[in-house]
C-alpha cells in the first residue's frame, strides 16, 4: 500500500472513523451523515468484510451504497432488515454499531439531539427528538463524529437533555443493568478520543497532524485526559482514498467540514 | 359486511379530544389524505401518537394537537419539521417524548391488553425523568430493575396502503411496513386509505396476500385515496414530492404561511388538493426517493 499524494482533512478523518468498526464481527455497521457512512463502508470494503449494512431504507446490501443520486433499483439486496424489524433484530439485541454526530456531547459521554437551551415544555430550540438514542446506548456499541470541535458540543456541564446514556454515575440507577454501555471511539476535526481515561473518562488518543493537546482542550468544555502516548493521525493511502471516491460518486464529502480543508501528513 | 366509507364518514366518525396513533414514519407513507380530512374538519384537543412527519407538523400548525407523543418528527431531507419545532419552541404543546423503540413497544403493550411491557430503554436518560416513567424489578434470580413502558391505547389509527377491500383486507407493498400493524392493534377502531379499493382481494390480489400487513378484525372503515400519502412516499408507486415539502417548509418562516398553505393547498377536498400541487400524473410520477 502506497501514501496517496494528495487527501483532504476529511478524508483523513474517514479513514480513523473506520477504524471503530474493525473487528466487531458480524453487526449492522450505521453511519449516520455522509462521513460516517462512508467511515462503515470503507471498514467492510478493507479491514472488516463481515460487518452488515443497510441500504438506508429496508435492505442488507453486502456493497455498500454509494452516497447521492443513483438508480434506485443499482443496489442489490443480500437480505431484509426495514424499520419494523430494527428493534427486534439490530437495536434491542446488541447487534449494531452506529456513529452519530450528536449536537452536545458531555464529560461522561452522555449526548443530545432532542432540543437546546429552555425547558422540556419550552425548549429554545426544538430538534429531532430523542430519536432512538436511549435504545442504541443502552444496547450496543457506539461512536461519535463531530466536524467541528468546539466547547458547543463538548459542553461543560451535562448536556441540555440526556438523549443518550452514558458513564455518569448519578444517572446509574441501582438494579439497572448498564453493562452494554459501550461508547467506542469519537473522531472530530481535531483528533480522535476514546473512553479508555479514568473511569472512562474521554481521553485523547490522536491528534491530527499540526494539532496540539491544549488546542483541543481549549476547544474543549471539560477536562480531557492524554493517553500515554499520542499518536498521530495516519495519511490515508492511495487504496482507501479510491474507495471513499467510489462510495462518494458526487464529492458529498467536500461539504462535510467547513471550507473542506486539506489533510497534512505528519 | 362492507367497511368502506367516504373521507366525510371518516372524519365525522372521529371526536375532538380523542388519542390517535398515525402510522407510517417521518415522510414516509403517511395516510395524508386523513390527516388532511381532519384539518379540514372541526376537530381540536387531540392526542396524536406517531414516528412524526408533516403530518405532526401540519395538525399542530392548525392548532389541532394538545400532546404529542413521539419518537421524532423529521421529514428526511428537510430534518428539523418546521411547525412542530414552532409549537415546541412557543411551549404551546403538552408532549412525551420517547424513544423509537419504547413508542412500539408502548404499542405492543397496548395490542397485547397488558399494562406495560418491560424493557432497557429510555433508563439512564432524560427521556425517562421528563417522561415520569416507573420502574419494575425482575422477581426473578437476575433481579433487574427495568423501565416499565405503559400502553400506549389509542382511540383510533390512521394508515395509508395500496390496497384494500370493501371487508378490510388490505395489502402494502412497500419494503417497509414500519409499526403500521401495532398502530392498527393497539387503537379501539382504525381507519385506512388505500390507492385503489376492490371488493374481494381474494378475487383481485391473492398473489400478494403476504402484503396483508394486519388482520382485518383490526380495521374498521376503508377509504378510497389515490395518491393520498402525497406529500410523502408510497413505494413502489411514488416518492415524496420534496418540492412540495420544502415550500411547505419554507411557509412557516412567513406570517400567515400556515393560513396560505391551508388556502393555497389542503383547500375544500382532495379532487382539488390533487389539481393544486400538480396535477394526478405528476403526482404518480414522482421518483421513488434514494437514501
């Protein structure tokens, strides 16, 4: 494998967002956002084949769907898992990985996606709804995807409203099983963090080429920990940077971080 | 026995301040023309249980809606719905906001005649303190204390098939049926619209009787609707009409949008609503759309 010459940050990022994925066997692989998804393509076309992968509607593709316009019928089904059997079959029985780009994300790994600012009867800003965030983090494994790294979505005190569970121990109610909150990895636009600190603390466990650990702690609302040794985001090669292309036919990327910077080597 | 009623017999069989439950999910196969009946009708004061599209968004923007029960509401490719956001953020609504999965399970617990249904979900989360959800313990060696998810009863649930006949059988053909079937049996009578009416399926449609989503004990009145999930999808026939969704969307960023589109589009009946947002063909054309 050779170093592509040429790569955008983005593309960089897609390629360590991969890296979640490997080796969790045979699980529905979700990337939710045009940079994740082609994070799980890219991991079940290289290092990890067996993942599963919808087409985004109702089937299990063993191709992963390229991103964008495209023939309806170009994706060929190897098997059936629409919305109605989602709980049953993917959610409620651990077999799913998502990354998801939540709107806050807090020290314990607890994250938002239901409304900012106000009250639950009168939020400032409405958003999706908890969606199925409760489910997934309680259930199975999951990651995170934030384009731009800042005290906004890594926010100082809990987030506005708990979407998601997760290691903050005065929400650990006595009896309850926690035992599948399995947060995994979080790559945003300035390094990449894992929940491998102190009592699965969010610590830093890359930084981008050209980025510093205080520059991501100033970005940061709360205190991170340093893994003993940080290493530096790899180069994506000249393999996965064809790949990400052909699951990513229209340049659907370009539009994910902002100005869509180019990527460095370190 | 024939179940078939007219869109008026429908909406005039429904009663202000009931709870019911809209199958399909977000802009997806959503029994619009029966939402659009009712926001044509004087009905007000209702509890509405749904995987939320436009049509969460367009009964609370006629004030039609005094709690939402929902998982989300999101319209796809337009993710934040506009009006349900303006009458969250006005604080105008009573709400509980739940989970995907507790939302069907509630369902389950309901078409089941139990109380509620134990489940992980919605434990360590907002979602649970805001919701004043209770909690159950195993009595068994485990001894796991677990969310007990309430039944979600519903006075009545509105879906949108291809088919169906005058005896209630119906068929949708789509590769997704979402919750369509727990919504039908967890509500006291259920009302579908279907594309295309016929008098037996057995003489018109057997090949496809696997399409039969929910047993016909559980649907009480059929309607004729050709191309009523309109703004939403209905695959295999159509797909949702984005155009249409996104000035929609951009109505509620206007004073007085919600009253134009109202005028402008829902109007007097569907024959009209149909003519106004493009015509049948196009309608019928519309792309299937591609995730």
């Amino acid at each position: 494998m050779t170093t592509a010459p040429e790569f955008t940050l983005c593309e960089q990022l897609i390629v360590a967002a991969s890296e979640a994925w490997r080796a969790n066997g045979e699980l529905v692989a979700t990337g939710i956002g045009p940079a994740p998804r082609l994070a799980a393509g890219l991991a079940k076309l290289t290092h990890t084949p067996e993942l599963m992968m919808t087409d985004g509607e109702a089937y299990l593709v063993e191709d992963p769907v390229p991103l964008g316009p495209r023939g309806y019928d170009d994706r060929k089904a190897a098997g059936y898992l629409p919305f109605s059997r989602f709980f049953d079959a993917a959610v409620w029985s651990g077999k799913r990985h998502a990354m998801v780009t939540p709107s806050q994300i807090d020290r314990f790994g607890q994250t938002n996606i239901s409304y900012l600012g106000g009250t639950y009867d009168q939020p400032k800003v409405q958003m999706l709804g908890a969606r199925g965030f409760p489910g997934n983090s309680i259930c199975h494994i999951n990651s995170m995807f934030v384009p731009a790294h800042s005290k906004r979505v890594f926010v100082e005190g809990e987030v506005d409203m708990v979407s998601s569970v997760g290691y903050n121990p005065a929400r650990r109610t006595p009896g309850v099983n926690f035992s599948r909150v399995d947060l995994r990895l979080i790559v945003t636009d300035l390094c990449v963090m894992d929940f491998g600190g102190t009592d699965n603390a969010i610590r830093v466990v890359m930084l981008h080429p050209g980025v510093t650990f205080d520059q991501v702690q100033e970005a940061t609302g709360f205190a991170l920990e340093a893994a003993s040794e940080i290493k530096s985001t790899p180069a994506p090669t000249a393999e996965q940077l064809a790949i990400i292309a052909r699951l990513d036919p229209h340049g659907l990327r370009a539009t994910v971080l902002k100005d869509n910077p180019a990527g460095k080597r370190s | 026995m024939n179940k078939q009623l007219t869109i008026e017999e429908f909406v005039a069989s429904l009663k202000s301040g009931m709870t019911i439950g809209i199958g399909g999910w977000g802009p997806r196969r959503k029994p619009m023309a029966l939402v659009r009946a009712i926001l044509r009708s004087d009905l007000t004061d209702l509890t509405i249980v749904a995987y939320g599209g436009p049509d969460v968004g367009m009964l609370c923007a006629a004030g039609k809606v005094k709690k939402l029960i929902f998982g989300f509401v999101s319209m796809d490719a337009i993710p934040l719905e506009p009006y349900f956001r303006k009458s969250r953020e006005a604080g105008t609504l009573d709400i509980l906001e739940l989970d995907e999965g507790m939302l069907q399970w509630g369902l389950k617990a309901a078409a089941f005649r139990l109380p509620f249904l134990p489940t992980h979900v919605g434990l360590g989360t907002d979602v649970m303190t805001h919701g004043n959800f209770k909690t159950v313990q195993s009595p068994y060696d485990d001894g796991e204390v677990l969310l007990a998810m309430p039944a979600l009863k519903l006075d009545a649930a509105l879906i949108h098939v291809n088919r169906a006949d005058r005896l209630g059988n119906i068929q949708a053909l789509g590769p997704d049926t979402y919750y369509d079937e727990w919504f039908a049996r967890a509500a006291d009578r259920t009302f579908v619209s279907a594309e295309e009416i016929v008098d037996r399926m057995d003489h018109s449609y057997p090949e496809d009787a696997r399409a039969n989503i929910v047993e016909r004990c559980f649907v009480h009145g059929v309607v004729e609707a050709p191309l009523g999930a309109h703004p939403t999808s209905m695959p295999p026939a159509y797909g949702w009409d984005m155009k249409h969704l996104k000035s929609y969307a951009d109505s509620a960023r206007e004073d007085g949008g919600w009253d134009a589109y109202v005028a402008d589009m829902i109007g007097a009946d569907e024959a009209g609503y149909l003519g106004r947002v493009g015509g049948k063909d196009a309608v019928a054309a519309l792309p299937l759309p591609i995730f």
